[in-house]
C-alpha cells in the first residue's frame, strides 16, 4: 500500500493501463490494475511480459475516462488503456458519471 498524491503517474504491472491520480485519499492506498498493484510510472520495476489480467479484473480500462471509488475519496484518469479492470484492494473502480444539469424551466 501507498500513499497516492495528486497528479502521480502508475503504471499496470500486467497490462498496458496508465493513469494520472486526480484526487487522492488521504491514507494509504492499495491502487490495483487487473488484480496487482500499480507501480509509479517511474519506476524501472516490470513485469517483463505481461501475465495478463487475473480471472474477474479483465474487463478493461477505458482512455479519457475517470474512475472513482464508492466514497469518491479516489479518482483517477486512464491515459493509456489496457485489458485489466481497475480497483482498490478487492473493491473495483467505477466510471465517474456526469452530474446531471439542473432543470431549467
């Protein structure tokens, strides 16, 4: 686990997934791409071939969109995609939706 900071950069350790952290929580995170944990883009460590996303994490991740937790304490934004599903520890991450207008009358 880590600790996510705005505008950090990860990286999927078994897909081609990146995203940019828009809002981060303030504890420790456990930020996952296909079941295993991202690695800052930074970061040299990989994964030489990809071992593909784990069974139930494979159901891709979307380029533009943002994806946020059940609290909406995290988001992120995928700027590359990839095969693996999104999550936080177990929990999957969900595409943000756009808040409704209000009615004009």
């Amino acid at each position: 686990m880590t600790v996510l900071k705005t505008g950090g950069r990860y990286r999927s350790q078994v897909c081609d997934t990146e995203v940019i952290v828009v809002r981060a929580p303030s504890a420790e995170s456990d930020l996952r791409c296909g079941g295993t944990a991202m690695v800052r883009l930074e970061d040299q460590a990989t994964v030489a071939a990809h071992s593909g996303p784990a069974d139930g994490w494979d159901g891709g991740s979307l380029l533009g969109k943002r994806y946020t937790d059940a609290d909406g304490t995290l988001e992120v934004l995928v700027t590359k995609p990839g095969r693996g599903s999104l999550g936080v520890g177990d929990a999957a991450l969900e595409v943000k939706r756009a808040k409704p207008l209000p009615a004009s009358d």
